[in-house]
C-alpha cells in the first residue's frame, strides 16, 4: 500500500483543489506531474482531503500557499 502526503482543509474545497490543478496547468505543470492521487469532500467531518504522492509535490506547494490548508502531524516546510 502507498503511503500519501495529505491536505486537509475545512468546508468544500474541492473546486478550489481543481483551480489549483488548472493554475499548475497554465504553469506547465501537468495534472500528472503534479503529485495529485485524490481528493475527498468528508461530509461528516465538514472538510477536504487531498492527498498527494509526495510532502513536496507540485500540488502540495500550491495549496500550502493558500489559506486554510493544513498538514495535519507534519512540521511545516521552511520557505
């Protein structure tokens, strides 16, 4: 079983995870490349999950970048 990095963000943000997708894809970074597995609207637990290949996937980055991700038991990247 592979092991995932994973995003969590209160509330629906499913579209957001997609512009995300769109806006590396208007960098050059295709969906492929960019560490995307899945993503999940947790209706019980009001949140988003999103999981990626890896802590420093393209994806990882972009969302890190906008409020209210977190990376829950992970020490954050220093910038």
């Amino acid at each position: 079983m592979a092991a995932y990095h994973v995003l969590v963000k209160q509330g629906d943000a499913l579209a957001e995870v997609d512009g995300a997708l769109k806006a590396l894809e208007g960098r050059g970074v295709a969906r492929a490349a960019s560490g995307f597995h899945k993503y999940l609207h947790v209706t019980q637990a009001a949140q988003t999950v999103v999981m990626v290949g890896t802590r420093d996937a393209p994806l990882a980055a972009e969302l890190r970048g906008r409020p209210g991700w977190t990376e829950p038991g992970d020490v954050p990247l220093r910038t």
